[in-house]
DNA sequence: CTGAAAGCGCTTACAG
DNA sequence: CTGAAAGCGCTTACAG
C-alpha cells in the first residue's frame, strides 16, 4: 500500500499541490472552505506527510541522538527515560546508541548522528574518552550538543551535572560523623571528571577533619559491566591490605554492593566492623540488607533538563541567535541507610 | 559551516554531479582516475551525504522503532541494549520510545514511528493494550513488526519469546519437589499474553501433581512502576488471608523482592516458612539475602535475535519477495539460589 | 484566495 | 566512461 501524496490529495479535488500543502499547515492565506474540504480528504485517505521530503526541506529531522555508556544502568536508564519523556513531548524522537565506555565507539557513534543529520547530540562520556576533537567537531558543525553526568570541562557546550565534588566530601564527612577514623576509597577510573571529583571530594573531607589522606586506602574500578565483581575483587584486596580500615566510601552503588557481598562472606559486619556509604542510590541499595547509605543522584531530572537545555539551544539555532552555554547543576542529597552507623 | 554537497564537489573537479555521485559508491561504469579524484576532494571536504536527500530517493531511513513499556527494567533495558547493539552492526539506527504500559500512549508512538518512515517496528505490549488495530495497521502498510516477549499471538508478525507456560510450570515444579503443598501464585496483569502463559504452567504442575488449584491463592499484580510495593501489598495480603501457604510463585523479580521484604519484616522465614520463585533473573536477585530462585530469560539475546528477523523482513520487503512471520523460541532455566529448599 | 515555479540533495535509467 | 534529465515529495517566495 503505497502511502498518500499531496499531489493525489490535489489532483483529486482539482487544486494545486501548494494550496493542499497550505490548506493542511493552516496558513492563513486559504480560504475555509478550501482547508475544510483538503482536511477532509487527508484525514480519509489516512495522509502522512512524506518525513524524508519535509526533512530535506527544513533541514530539521526533529530527531535528537543520545551517545550513553551503558543502557543496562539504574542511573542511566533513568537518564534515558527522562531524555525521552520530554523529548517525545516536543515532538522529537530519540535515537540511542550505547558506547560501551569505549572512546572508539563513541567516536564511531558521533559521526553516525552527525551522518543522520539529527537535530541535536547528548552525550555522556565514556571512561575511555581522552580525546575530545569528535565533540569539537560537533559544535564547529553548528549543532547543539549538551553533555551530562559524565562531562569534559573543556568542551565549550552546555553541561547537566551534580556536585560530584561536594556529595562526596558530605558521604565522607557522614562517615566521620559516625565514628569512623580510617576510611577507604574505591575510586571511579581515572579520566572521568566525575570519579576525579568524587576522589577530590573524599580527599578534602579528610583533610578538613585532620585524618590523614593514605594513597594506599584508594583502590580503582572501572565502574563497567564487572562493576559488581569489581567490588567484590577491591573488597579482598582491602581486606588482605589494611586489617585497621572502619569505612569505604564507593564510587557507585554497585560496586558498594559488591564490597559489602565480599564483606559478609570474610564475615566482616557491616556497619560496625565496616561502614559502607555508595553513591547513585541504586534501586536495589534499598531491598539489600543491610540497606546501602548513599548518595541521591536524579536520573530522570537530569534527562529531563539536558532534554530542555538542547531544546532551547535547537530553537535559538534555527534563529540564527548565539548559543550561551549553560552549566545546571542538580542538587543531591545523603540517604542514611543500615549501612552506617 | 554548511555541509558540501555533491554539488559543489562536482564544480571543483568540472565534472557532472552523476559522475561524483557514482564515482562515491563505487560503480563500475567510473574510471579509476575520477573515482581516486573524487574520493580524495570528498574526503578532504570531508563529505557527508545528506540523508534527508538518500532517504527521499531510495525511500528507506535505515532507521527503525522501538516500543517499550519500561526503560528502567532489568529485563527490558537488557533487550534494548542487544537490539542497539544488533541493529549498529548491520547499519540501522534505533529510535526508542517508552508506552508506559498506556494503550493510548502505545498506539501514539506507533503513529509517530510510521510517521517517521522507520524501516521496520519493533515493541512488547504494554499491559494496557487489547485492541491490535495499531499493530495491523503497520502490517498492512507493509512495513515489518517483530514483537517479543509480551506480544499477542493473534496479530499475523514475526515474535520473539520464551515458553512462558512451560518455564512457569518449572518454577512450580521446583517449589512442590522441594516439599511445598500449597502454592499461591502472584501473576501478572490480566491481558499480557505471558502473564496468562506464566498463570497457567503454574495451574498445569499444580493439577499434574494431585495438588488442588485455588484461585484464592492468585494475586494480581500490574508489573509496572510499582512493581515492588506490588509485592509488599500482596504480600501482605496472603499472609492476612492465609496460614498455610508454604511457596509463592511470583510473575517477576522485583514483585518477588518486595514480597520478600514483607515476609521478612513480618518474621516469615524464607525458606523454611514460605519458599519464593521469581521469573526474569533480575541481577538484584542474585544480591539480596536470601538470594532469589527465578527463571532465567535471556534479555540481551532476545533483543538481539528480535532485530535480526527485523533485519530479514527488511532485506525480503525490498526485494518484494513476501515475510515469512516466524516465531522463536528462546530456552529459559530455573536457577536455584537460597528462597528455596 | 490560488497556483506556477524553483529548489532541497540525492539516485538512476538512459543516451551518447 | 561521462553527463543530461527526471524525479523522490515536500515548502515557500512570488505572481496574479
């Protein structure tokens, strides 16, 4: 069945295709009659207009692409389900690709989307991301690009994040305030700005509270699809390192999950013997015992307001007005849980 | 910076737009000297083929659809990453839309999609949804639909599933061999197609072993947002209706944990007092204390293998050769852990 | 109020 | 081997 035309609309009523094309976007220079009788018949013959032809004509796809590390991710999802709710609010589809926390991938995926002429591109980082020539590229090309959760300070675009820096000094503090003097770290990997924020934020929480900051009590994962065996694997080594550690402040969730799996099974209580603080607040942090403290992070609230922040920077380019780049920072808070004190 | 056209390509080298357009994709009828020429300049303006135009002219969007009930979900964000993943590798791009379980919505995004021109449309029902019209309209444009997992048998296209019935009448066989003799079944909502499927291979072992069915012991539950709260209610509710059940069948994991949740703060022990099954093998469920007996039904893979028949009845359509719906049959396994003896 | 015309950027059957 | 031409289905500035 191949789909309606203006042309057969026009042919039909013996009017000409510019007038149908008028007739349906309701410009005012039709006569009533005109659009009642076009209507009519696009509604009967079931009318579409052709995407691919609009398209090529406006120059918009009102399709946006979404470059995400990991779709199987409680905060992510959350991230996407957000992204597209609004999205499809405005009228614009979301397109998704997961890069796996690969920078090639992710520079693959890009170029994909900047192929497809989408409207607009979020993104956040992959781990591996060093580089950041893809994304310049994106904004030499004129299209709105907006980072989040995982963001390159130096690309020049518009960011949706938290205070990594300061949620984790609170978690931190939260840990001394119950009585903790020897606290670990297991960091995120090495590049992303958030983990180094989370890591700077525990250093200065230390420090303000005269603990000494012990390199040695800092341990990496790289919060990927072993994310849970990754706190598993830290959890023994910090055992087998250090037997005089009272708190583990963790990069995320499920890595906390994973400690805390290894802690029950060497037998090591929780909170008493080891208080345990996440971050993210994961779902399932709240139906394990003993339930996780952590950190609240919007998962939903920040795709929704990336979503907004690149609606706004869609519309001012297709007015020719300049981009202002904003930061929006969201606000978190400390959930207290079984796992401390 | 405006994108370079084939136009413009063609000017610099004072040659025809056919040419370059040809020399690009590597026709035969080029010389080789025009075709090097033409890759070089289009390589250095670094040419991007405007994809409004390709779709306009070959009349596909090497995009497709996909329609979800729940992003945020074990299962389904699981299927999400393996069509992503799937669909990259052969070309196609993925737009994601959320039916929240909402008929009305669902039926919208099936607009939107067909709108869009997408190559084909993938979705699993929303709970929702028991008028298929949406769906034999997309048949009946000719474009190909694969449903998986929560789909209706009656609409003439390609699923994607798992024997629910038969992996449902393992998960209850597991709990009588393990020594329970009353049963009580939370089932899913009442429309789904696998919520029916998962209801009746729970009465099938029940009857197959001389143990009466009950309908007293089936609770309903929506399987939506508020899955666990969902199983803390029923939860509830069974013990206050009930003294002498002994195991619980539940539609899916997350209801089970928030059952389990309710058993455990009321002081039923789990398994001794009162065995639990789940059904989808939630990665939560192999963390929490007792860890949680389920089905496991493999996500990533049925995502990958719904795109794949996708891919299929893309490729037939275009040759006009005529679909052979296909239904595939995915195997499941009962994985025992600590809410059974 | 209506329509003829140009054009978006590509592809492809056809002629030479 | 190369190119002129038609056309995909729309939108919009312009003429009448």
């Amino acid at each position: 069945m191949e789909p309606v035309t203006l042309k057969q609309i026009a042919e039909e009523l013996n009017i000409s295709v510019a007038t149908v094309s008028k007739a349906l976007k309701d410009y005012p220079d039709v006569s009533k009659k005109t659009k009642a009788l076009v209507k009519e018949l696009a509604k009967t013959l079931n009318y579409k207009p052709n995407t691919f032809a609009v398209n090529l004509r406006t120059r918009e796809s009102k399709t946006i692409g979404l470059v995400i590390p990991v779709i199987v991710h409680h905060f992510f999802s959350n991230v996407i389900k957000g992204i597209v709710a609004q999205a499809e609010k405005k009228g614009y589809l979301v397109i998704i690709l997961q890069s796996n926390e690969s920078y090639e991938l992710e520079k693959k995926q890009i170029d994909l989307l900047l192929n497809q002429r989408v409207d607009g591109i979020m993104i956040s980082l992959a781990n591996g991301t060093a580089d950041f020539s893809h994304l310049k590229q994106v904004l030499e090309l004129g299209k709105p690009l907006v980072m989040f959760d995982k963001i390159a300070k130096i690309v020049p675009c518009s960011k949706v994040v938290i205070d990594d820096r300061k949620a984790a000094y609170l978690a931190t503090q939260h840990l001394i305030d119950t009585g903790c003097t020897r606290i670990a770290h297991f960091r995120g990997a090495l590049l992303p700005q958030n983990s180094i924020d989370r890591f700077l934020g525990y250093k200065k929480a230390l420090l303000d509270n005269d603990l000494p900051y012990d390199p040695s009590l800092v341990y990496i994962c790289e919060c990927d699809d072993r994310s849970f065996e990754e706190g598993l694997d830290n959890a023994k080594k910090l055992l087998n390192d250090h037997d005089d550690v009272d708190g583990i402040f963790i990069n995320t969730d499920l890595v906390a999950i994973g400690a805390m799996t290894e802690l029950a099974k060497q037998g090591v209580a929780v909170p008493n013997d080891m208080a345990v603080v996440g971050f993210s607040n994961w779902f399932m942090s709240s139906v394990i015992s003993p339930s996780l403290t952590t950190i609240n992070q919007p998962g939903v609230e920040m795709g929704k307001r990336a979503f907004k922040q690149l609606y706004k920077e869609i519309k001012a380019i297709k007015k020719n007005k300049p981009i202002n780049p904003k930061v929006i920072t969201l606000e978190t808070e400390l959930i207290k849980r079984e796992s401390t004190k």
